[in-house]
C-alpha cells in the first residue's frame, strides 16, 4: 500500500495585493475580491481533498502571499530546504513556515544569506521521481542549486526563466505522471529547451500556446491521472485527455491577479525518495581574477552583466578597491553556468574582457589535434586582437602572430611549445589546436581610467564646434604621423575610390612623396580612379576641377584600365612614362609597396590586381607587419579586413562618412583607434596642411 498523498495549503484569511513584485501584480493593487477569493481558494481545496490529504499552516497577518505555499521550501522525503525569498515583501513568511516545517518533523535545510530560492515554485520534480528541474534567473539563483542537489540527493537540472511574466518555474512548467510534461517553451533560454528536449522525448512533451500560458495552465496540481487548473482551451483540454488525463478546471482569477494560480497555492509534502539515485548537477564554476579600473572603467559591471546575460551566476569572492585615482582595483569572482558548454561561452567572453583564471584554478589549456588539413577541432578558441597567452605543460606560453579570429595553433620543439595565431585555412596535420577556454589569458593594458574606451568625433553633428573637433583631431593624428616618420616607423593606409572622387588623391599622393606612408592597401578601384584622374583628368567620368560629368566619362577608367594592361602592369605604365602623377604614381616612383585586392565588381581589372583572395589576404598580412599605425580612409571592407589582421598596439585611424563604419572599426575596445567622420578629401586637404605647419616649425626651430 502507497501512503497517502497530502497537499500543505494556507487559507486566504489575509490574502490581497498589497505590493507589486512580478508584472500580473501590476495595476491590481487592492483589486481582488476577498469574498470571491475565498471561494475560488475553497473549491480548489474540496477539489484537491477528494483525491489526497490536505494538511493547512494557519496564515499569518501582513503576510498576504502565504496562500502560496508552493513557495513555502521544497520537501523531498523527511527533508526540505526551505525558501529565502528574493523580495523583501515576503522575507517574513520564512520563520512561519519554518516552525510549521519543524513541529512536523522535517529536517530544515537553510540556503546561506543572499542565495535566494522560492521552494518549489521554482523546483519541480519529474514525476517518476528521476530528477529535479530547477528554475533561475527571476527568483532563484543558480549557486542555490548545488546545495539542493547536495541535500536532498538528487540529480538537478537546471533552466533559466526569460520571460518575466513566467518568473517562477511552476508557471509555465509541469511535469505529470507517466513522464509527460506540460511546459511553455517560450519562456525558456535556446539551452534549456534543449535541455528539455534531451530529457523527455517528443510524444511527452505537450507545450502549449500563448492563450493558455497566460491563463496559468502550466500551473496545474496533478494527481496521478488528474490535472487541476484555473483554465484550459479546447484545444489543450482535449490533448490531455488524449493521454489519458482528467482535466478539472477550477477558477482562480483573484489568485492571478497577484501571479499565481492552483500549483502555487498548494505544495506537495509527500515526494517520494528514489534511494537508488544520487545528486549530481552540471553545474559548472570557476574562478577568475580581474584587475584594473574596474569601476571606472566600467568593467566590474560588464563582466557581471555577461555572466548574467550568458545565463550563469556569480558570486564575488573577494574585491579590493582601487584607493587612489590611478590605483587599479582587483577582484575574484566565482563564475557558475548550469553546464560547462554554457560555462565557455560566458569564459571566452570574460576572457576577451581581460579576466583571467584565478591563480588556483590555472588549468592546463586543453589542445586537440587538428582532425584534417584546413580544418580545426569544433570547440577551437577563437582569437581576439589582444596579446594571449596559453598555458601548456605548466606554463603560460606567448601566442605569436596575434590577430582576430584565428584559432591558436601548438607544436612542440627543442626550444619548447610554440603557440601562434592561424587562420584555420592554415592549420595542418600534426599541429594541436587550443579548444575550450581552459588555461587562456588575454593581456590588457590598464586604461587610463580618465579616457574614454572610443574617442568619437563626427563632423557637423553637434552643432558648432565638431568642425573644430576635426581640426583637433586632424592636429594629434598629423602629430603622431610625424612621429612615426620621425622614428622610422611604418604607416599602412587602406584606401577606398572615395579617396580620389572626394579630390584626396592629391594630398595621399603628397603624403606618399613626403615619406608618411609605408604601405598601401585597397582594391582594384582606387588605382583605376586615380590612374583615372591621372591620366585623364576625371574620377569615375566627373571632372575633377570643374566637378561636373563629362560627356561620354564613364568609359574613361576602361580606357585607363586597358593602357595599364599594355604595359604590362603599372609599374611599367610609370617606367615608359604612360603614368606621371598621382597616388600610384607616387608608390612606385618611392618604392612604397601596395597590394590591390580583388573583387567581384572589379573592372579590368588592373594587371597588379590580386584576385586570388587568399593570396592577397596573405600579402595584406605580410605588409602589415611591424606596422606602428594604420590610415582607413573610407573603405569599409578593406579596412576591416586589415582589422581583422591587426593585433591591439597599433594605432588606427578611421576616417568616413559613414558614422556605422566608423563605429564598427574603431570599437576595438581600446584606446588606440580614433575614428572621425567626415569627409574623406577634406579631412586628407586638412591633414597634409598641418603636415607642412609643423614640419615648417621644426624646420625654423633647428
Ligand atoms: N505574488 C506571489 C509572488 O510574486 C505569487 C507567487 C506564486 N507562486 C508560485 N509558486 N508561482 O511571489
């Protein structure tokens, strides 16, 4: 014989609602009927007392939501671990629950301060008794899990509330006898609906629409073969009873009108212990340390948004603040996710931000060997900009090669492990390849804490002064540009046709005879329109001193093209004296080397042109190297592209008029890339203008 099964229901004598704390609150505030809720509560208690015991705490004054004593704690056998609630407007309903807990002889397990969990509103066991779904993210919090699996010795799962209508588990999840689940897949995250998809096969699963999740359906109390609920479509009535379900519809209005619904105003005492199963969770944790302007810089806040937000949990072990303006901060944070593949995805995030593994979680990083040529390992590392380094044999090892979205690619030498960013196009059998984000770091440079992470300037946008602030940024690039030169250091400029349609040309060309420029990169285009304007005196058919079309221009840069191609390349097109001014021009008579990449619009193209893409992202790559800073003048593609390529450390200047391009390429998340927006020939007219100021100065000064 089965012992009975018995219910723990508390009456509505002081029930209202009296604070708002979850949305259905929202605008009913003393609108509920006490003498109609009183009973709807009666009729749910004779409908439950027909087919199970029901056992009642005597409610208390002031504490209006101990109706709902799903909330009270989570009994599994003799034990139960009680409820910490999230809000304080129903904190108070602990100690009432607790004694009544107690004089009934359950062993009281309490959560530590500030771990909440709402009982089993937010935990649900499967009904076979296999194991424990248990929600997080609007009442519970994910660290409480591990210490219900602990104590009442079950395997928990864990799912994570999005939507916040549905803010606690029982809301819009209800698993039923025979292994069927009723639930509301909306309300879940991506994971754990897989999670769920995993564990209870397809026919099982009865996931119901919009219309009945807001009416609480899920929020049903099931007794063997019933289902009892505030209300049911047609539709859903008809599907549980398909498998055998009794459906009893009971209404609970005044009861939604604070959140709750049937399973909410009753709790299950009687859970029977399964003693051949044992806890276990797949929750994950590790430990990472952060230092800096953490506060300033806003990046306490955005490490503990993502774990947030990639569905973990933190808590904070330890954080050391920073005393005087320029003294960096320190903090250790314990970062838990409900899996460790959800545990990645947060920690390549963290890593990115500059966290790294605390000293006692220093891991080995986990390598794997690349399974084929040009392809890596399905959980690669993706590389960011900044300087990382990989833990190997007990070691951090330097990753050389740094650049973006790489994978990091390991052999063994003499001279000991070598790790280096490869593009995975790259990656070759019997390399190994650093997978998941174990035993990685990434360096950042402490900011100062009084510079903003984007310095952002945009041309005619904000009234008087922007022009100004061109003038102003024009001065520190012209600055550092004649520092580089000074140093004999290396600038890259990527280049649109913007440059020349915008009458630029002039001024790069100047820029390149001056010595400012070590390399130039861009497309197909920029040469034709140059050689354009050179040769004919026109960019894209529009007369460069007069500004206006001319007859029959649009075929002038397919003439240019095809004289550059009977010379044989442009070099040769200058040599024979074919090409005697401009940009180009200026590269080959300097020996300023270029790589022209190709592309599906190209005309010609140009005999220089690279249309093999790999072959000229490689070249891209090669005459990057070493660069100190780079010039983008308005072109968003080869520009990113030389992004991509470029480890933090070097300068870059964007410049366009497209405030998006801008945005995108000089949010790097550092302080070394400007970004201006405006014109691109103004802003090169500008630039070399202050180019010969100063150089005037030092030339007076020595
Ligand atoms: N007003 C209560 C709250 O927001 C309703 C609780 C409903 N209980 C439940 N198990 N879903 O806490």
């Amino acid at each position: 014989m089965t012992d009975p099964i018995r219910f723990l229901m508390c009456a509505p004598d002081h029930y209202d609602v009296d604070y708002v704390i979850n949305p259905w609150m929202e605008g009913n505030i003393h609108k509920s009927s006490r003498s109609l809720a009183v009973e709807q509560w009666e009729k749910l208690h004779h409908i439950i007392k027909d087919h199970a015991i029901v056992e009642l705490v005597k409610p208390e004054q002031g504490w209006p939501d101990m109706v709902f004593t799903a909330n009270a704690g989570l009994v599994l056998g003799k034990d139960v671990v009680l409820s910490r609630f999230y809000h304080p407007e129903r904190q108070g309903e602990e100690p009432h629950f607790k004694s009544w807990f107690e004089s009934q002889g359950f062993t009281v397990h309490e959560l530590p301060k500030d771990v909440p969990f709402e009982g089993a509103g937010d935990a649900l066991f499967d009904r076979e008794g296999r194991w424990l779904w248990a929600g997080y993210g609007f009442r519970s919090e994910l660290d409480a899990h591990p210490a219900i699996a602990e104590w009442l010795d079950v395997e928990v799962l864990s799912l994570r509330l999005m939507d916040e209508r549905f803010y606690h588990l029982d809301t819009c999840f209800c698993p039923l006898t025979g292994g069927y689940l009723l639930y509301y897949p909306a309300a879940f995250d991506g994971y754990s609906n897989r999670l769920i998809e995993m564990r209870v096969p397809a026919e099982k699963r009865i996931a119901i629409s919009e219309p009945d999740a807001v009416n609480f359906a899920c929020n049903a109390v099931n007794i063997n073969d019933i289902v009892i609920l505030n209300k049911a479509t047609k539709e859903l009535r008809d599907r549980l009873e398909a498998v055998g379900y009794r459906v009893i519809e009971t209404p609970l209005t005044e009861f939604l009108k604070a959140g709750g619904a049937s399973k909410c105003l009753t709790l299950r005492i009687t859970e029977p212990v399964r003693t051949e199963l044992h806890a276990t969770t797949q929750i994950d944790t590790r430990t990472i340390h952060m230092m800096g302007h953490l506060l300033d810089a806003g990046l306490m806040n955005r490490a503990l948004d993502l774990i947030v937000d990639g569905g973990g949990s933190f808590k904070v072990l330890n954080f050391n603040l920073g005393e005087q303006r320029q003294s960096p901060s320190e903090a250790e944070v314990k970062v838990s996710a409900p899996s460790a593949e959800v545990l990645d995805d947060i920690m390549s995030q963290l890593i990115d931000l500059g966290a790294v593994p605390a000293s006692e979680d220093e891991q080995e990083s986990l390598r794997e060997a690349v399974p084929q040529p040009g392809v890596a390992p399905d959980d690669f590392y993706v590389s960011t900009i900044y300087p990382t380094e990989v833990r190997i044999q007990g070691t951090w090892v330097k990753v050389q090669n740094q650049r973006m979205d790489g994978s990091i690619a390991v052999t063994y030498t003499d001279q000991g492990p070598v790790a280096q960013c490869k593009l995975i196009r790259d990656l070759a059998i019997g390399e190994e390849v650093i997978v998941g984000t174990r035993g990685i770091r990434t360096l950042h440079k402490v900011e100062n804490r009084d510079q903003k992470a984007s310095q952002e300037f945009s041309f005619m946008s904000g009234g008087v002064s922007s022009e100004r602030r061109v003038e102003l940024m024009v001065e520190q690039v012209a600055w550092e540009l004649r520092h580089v030169r000074d140093q004999g250091g290396k600038v890259v400029v990527t280049a649109g046709p913007v440059v020349i349609h915008t009458g630029g040309g002039q001024h790069l060309a100047s820029l390149i005879r001056e010595g400012y420029v070590q390399a130039l990169l861009g497309g197909n285009a920029i040469a034709v329109h140059d050689i354009e304007q050179a040769m004919m005196g026109t960019s894209l058919g529009v007369d460069m001193n007069q500004g206006v079309a001319v007859q029959g221009g649009h075929r002038h840069h397919l003439k240019v093209i095809n004289k550059i191609r009977r010379c044989g390349s442009i070099a040769q097109a200058v040599e024979s004296g074919v090409l005697t001014k401009g940009v180009m021009y200026e590269c080959v008579r300097n020996q300023v080397p270029f790589v022209l990449a190709g592309s599906i619009r190209d005309d010609g193209p140009l005999p220089d042109t690279e249309t093999d893409m790999i072959a000229a992202q490689q070249q891209y790559a090669e005459l990057l190297k070493g660069a100190d800073m780079v010039l983008m003048l308005s072109s968003m593609l080869h520009s990113i592209g030389v992004g991509n390529m470029t480890p933090s450390g070097v300068k870059m200047v964007c410049v366009d008029i497209n405030p998006a391009v801008v945005t995108k390429l000089s949010d790097r998340g550092s302080l070394e890339s400007i970004g201006v927006v405006t014109d691109v020939g103004l802003f090169l007219s500008l630039l070399v203008n202050q180019l010969h100021q100063l150089t005037t100065v030092y030339q007076t000064v020595s």
